[in-house]
C-alpha cells in the first residue's frame, strides 16, 4: 500500500454494496455487482485480495511456477484478475487494505485502517470474512515455531518465506495436503504428515471427491506432488507434544483410536524446528452475530456458522453471507455463494432475474463439500492431548486445570468459564481457544458448546478509534 | 533454518530494528515475516508467564505475535515494515 492511498482514503467511504473479504466468496460477489454497475466497497484485512486460499505475493514478487500451485488456483487467478479488473482507478469495486472491521451495524460497517478510524455506509452487506485454523491445544503447543496450517501457507504462498529446515504437519482435514506441498514447494523436508482420521473414516470422503471432476482432480494432483516426493500420509497418527529450549526442536508423535484419544505406548519422537498444526477450520461469525444474524451448529461445517436462506441472505434483509461463514466448504462453494447473494442483491438493485443456474450450482458445491467434510468432523479424543498443566488460553496463560476448576466453581457455561479464569478474555476474543475451551474444561461434548459470545470491538482496536468513530 | 525462496523476484530493501538487532527486510513483508525470515521466530513474552512466544495463525486472528512500534502494541503479522523503524518485543519483558 501506498503512502498516496492512505491519504486519498475518505474518512466516511460510501457504497451501494460492503463487502466484508477479499477472498473467493468476497471477490465473485464483488465482481459480479461491478460488471452491473454497481458501486463496491471491499474491506479487507490483507494486502492484496485472494483472501487466503488464493494469497498473492507482496507487490514485485512472482511465483512462476516456483511454488507449484493446484488446478484450482487457475479458477482462483481468472477470479483475481476479474477482481482487480474493476478495482482499478475508476472501476466500481474500491478496496481496502489492511482493514480490520471492529463494528457494524445493517447499512454500517466500522473499521480501523492505518490507525485511523473509519466507517463504511452502504445499502446492502456482503459478508465473506472466511474462516481461521481450528487449534487444538497440546503440550508444547505454545512454543514458538509450532504455528497453524494456514501459517504456513501464508509465509510461503503469501510472502515467499522459507518456513524452517524440517517441518512436521499434523492435524486433519484436507488442508493437510497444501501444506504439505507448499513447504515441499519451499524446499523444506517434510519429516511427517499426521492425519488423526483413520484410513477408513477418510475413505468416507471419496466418493464425494470421486463424482466430483474439479476435487477429483485436485485430489489426483496432491496424491501425485506427495509421490512424487516420498512423503506418506500417516492416518490415525497425531502429535502428543512439543518440545524445545525457547523453540520447537522436536515433537513427540503417535496413534489415536477412532475417536482420536492417544494410545500410550506408540509415542515416538521425531526431530524438527517447525511444525504445522491443522485441526480444520472454524467459520469466522463474528461481524454476522454482530449484525444480528442467526447461528446454527453443525459439526460439519466446523461448528456455529450463520444461518441463510435458499439466496444467501441472513435474518436481516439487507445482509448477505457466502462461504466459510456460513460453514466450512472451500473456495468453490464460497464464489458460487458469492455469485449467488450478488445476484439476489441485483435483483433488487436491478430488477433482473435469479437465474436458476446459478442458484443450483451454489446448491450443488455445498452439498458436495458438505459430504467430503463429514469425513473430518472433528475428533472428540483429541481434547485429550492438552495435559492439566497444558495452557490453553494463550492470550492469558490459563492452563487446562485453572478452566476445569473455574468450571466447577462457577458453572459449566462458556461465559462462567471466561469469568472464572479469564480463560478467552484476551486479545484474540476466544477465537484460538474458544471452539475447544468448553469441551476441554467440562468434557461437554464439542457439538454442544455454546454460542460464541460477540462483544464490541469485533477485534481489538485502540480507544481513539472506538472515541472518534464516525457516525 | 528459515531465510527466503528463491526466484520469486526481489524487492527494496527495508532495514529496521528488532531489540536493537538490525534486520533486512523487503518492501511489501509484515514484520513477523521480516523477522521469521531473519531467522527470530520468538517475538513476545507471555503476559503472564513470560514465555516465548511467536507467529501461531500469520492471518491477524491470535493476537500472539504482538511487537511494540513507536510505542503502541501491533500484530506482527498484518503490520507491513518501513525503513528506519523501531520494533520491540511484544508483552512483559
């Protein structure tokens, strides 16, 4: 970003639409509202839109082909160019960078950019913020260099960084296999790739990835870069902890039964200065609770994700939300999502039809998603590796035992527990260890946890923000 | 070991400071990134226990890789570098 944006930057944006991510869902909403005319205001958290599934490098770098990419990424760089074909000077989609959203109301979106506080005026609300990694805590798990999955990806794919001389990825789900690839792709030994499923609850997820041309082929892909590689998945293995003086130095791995609880007697220790850890993901809701949308938990999809209707929209009329948020489905799901909310806006903005085309096809990639997924539901047992001297809220080095007898004292509910121990109190507002506090503090099954509790600032932003915030 | 993958193209360098050690980074890298390829993957003390603590999601949400810039606590990772700038370690010191 320029220093020239920053000061061309209004303190009061308006726009017909406001888009919340520049990620697929976000960036095929936007562009299908811009080659109609309508004005676009995309508030986004990166620097460069692709949101980060499809992470572009900063300004002046290229990948070439250094880093292989999967099939998909041709969709997601037609998706970008469109993007930034109208958002450049003079298009109908702005967008802005660096932009952390901290409140919102229907018609109104706050945000903090470059230390200034500022506020987005719109018609309708297009949320597509995505999702974050689902971190489960284990011993060890706070030292630096064990960092997420999408940690990963980000410092290869999105700013071309070496991430270590031996990596170790664990977790479940199918963002293993980009891991892998990327940091095969950044030259890194891959020493173990963990995936807690077992063989057999992964085989669920074929024929959903085998009737399905563009996952099949995603599929074939990966299978052939690990080949190629010599690098095996290990189903039904995780990591039981993390070791290291001041940094990870090497990991203690081993098996998991079926519903992903240790087996003692398995542990081998394996040697290595970074490790990715991806449990799946978990839908940002945070803007659409805020909002006033509807939540519905389904294990599925990740967890609480906002509830739409057959268009995209949520309980409030003029908000719309596509993809992650409304459950964990991938950038297919998310731009025909996108496609979807951008055509029922239209049709008010427009008076055009919703055709019926577009509709199906967001049907049919979430049903198929939806389908794949269920073969990695998150795995109960796995809240068994956090030890009670584990820490498991970092922000506030809360340990498993301090949110167990917090619980005892004051009540099973997630709110008891935060007052109790200040466990998610921090900064990052329980969005790390949230969607596994509950159920590590109280056993209660994950599926029965409680509604996130939404509290304003969205995200951690300074007072003066908050004090000279437009209205 | 960390450092950067070649052939993607070089950028302006940026040179600031980390706890008064000097660190090149490239123009368009967040200061975690800078820092991860420089080879400091340890950016805060925890708040309560004071223990090393670095970059855990890269993508704004921890909160766990906060630095000290002028003065006012940021995310490492969603805080672009700029020449000359002073950065100190996140949390209790």
């Amino acid at each position: 970003m320029s220093g020239a944006d920053l000061t061309q930057l209004d303190t009061v944006l308006e726009a017909d639409v406001g888009i919340v991510g520049a990620g697929p869902g976000g960036m095929a909403a936007a562009a299908r509202l811009a080659a109609a005319g309508v004005r676009v205001v995309v508030l986004d958290e990166g620097q460069r839109a692709g949101g980060q599934i499809y992470r572009q490098l900063p300004v002046g770098m290229h990948n070439h082909g250094v880093v292989q990419e999967p099939p998909s990424h041709d969709d997601g760089h037609n998706l970008i160019q469109s993007f930034e074909g109208h958002a450049k000077d003079g298009g109908e989609i702005e967008l802005v960078r660096g932009a952390t959203v901290w409140d919102a109301q229907p018609g109104r979106l706050w945000f903090e950019h470059d230390g200034v506080s500022r506020l987005l005026r719109c018609g309708h609300i297009v949320l597509a913020p995505g999702a974050y990694d689902r971190c489960i805590p284990f011993p060890g798990w706070t030292l630096p260099g064990v960092v997420t999955a999408g940690a990963l990806q980000v410092m290869v794919r999105g700013f071309g960084v070496v991430p270590g001389k031996r990596a170790l990825v664990v977790g479940s789900g199918p963002l293993l296999l980009p891991t892998v690839t990327s940091l095969l792709g950044a030259g890194v030994e891959v020493v173990a790739a963990l995936e807690a499923s077992s063989r057999m609850r992964a085989l669920r997820a074929v024929p959903a990835v085998a009737f399905h041309a563009a996952r099949r082929r995603e599929a074939m892909w990966y299978m052939k870069q690990l080949w190629r590689n010599s690098v095996k998945l290990q189903w039904g293995w995780t990591v039981f902890a993390c070791e290291g003086d001041g940094r990870v130095e090497r990991a203690i791995i081993g098996k998991v039964d079926a519903h992903g609880r240790p087996r003692k007697g398995t542990e081998r220790t394996i040697e290595c200065d970074v490790v990715g850890a991806g449990f799946g993901l978990v839908p940002s809701i945070e803007v659409g609770m805020r909002l006033g949308a509807d939540t519905h938990m389904l294990p599925v999809r990740g967890g609480h994700c906002l509830v739409v209707d057959g268009e995209q929209r949520t309980a409030v009329a003029t908000v719309f939300a596509v993809g992650e948020t409304c459950g964990i489905g991938g950038a297919e799901v998310a731009s025909a999502e996108g496609e979807l909310a951008a055509a029922a806006i239209l049709r008010e903005l427009r008076g055009t039809t919703v055709a019926s085309a577009v509709v199906s096809r967001a049907r049919a990639e979430r049903r198929a998603a939806d389908s794949m997924l269920g073969a990695f539901a998150p795995l109960p047992g796995l809240h068994d590796l956090a030890r009670p001297d584990t820490i498991v809220c970092r922000c506030e080095d809360i340990t498993r035992l301090r949110a167990q007898e917090a619980a005892a004292m004051h009540g099973d509910s997630m709110r008891a527990i935060k007052i109790g121990c200040r466990a998610g109190m921090g900064p990052c507002q329980a969005r790390i260890c949230g969607p596994s506090l509950q159920a590590m503090a109280t056993g209660v099954n994950a599926c029965a946890m409680d509604v996130p509790v939404v509290q304003v600032p969205l995200k951690p932003v300074s007072s003066e923000t908050i004090l000279t915030a437009p209205q | 070991m960390s450092g950067r993958i070649a052939g993607l193209g070089d950028r302006e360098l940026v040179v600031f400071t980390f706890d008064d050690q000097e660190v090149n980074a490239r123009q368009g890298d967040t200061i975690a990134m800078a820092l991860w390829a420089h080879g400091q993957v340890t950016v805060r003390n925890s708040s309560s226990e004071g223990q090393p603590r670095g970059v855990l999601c890269n993508m704004g949400i921890c909160y766990d890789c906060l630095v000290v810039v002028d003065g006012v606590t940021v995310r490492s990772c969603t805080t672009l570098v700029k020449p000359g700038m002073t950065v100190g370690r996140g949390g209790k010191s």
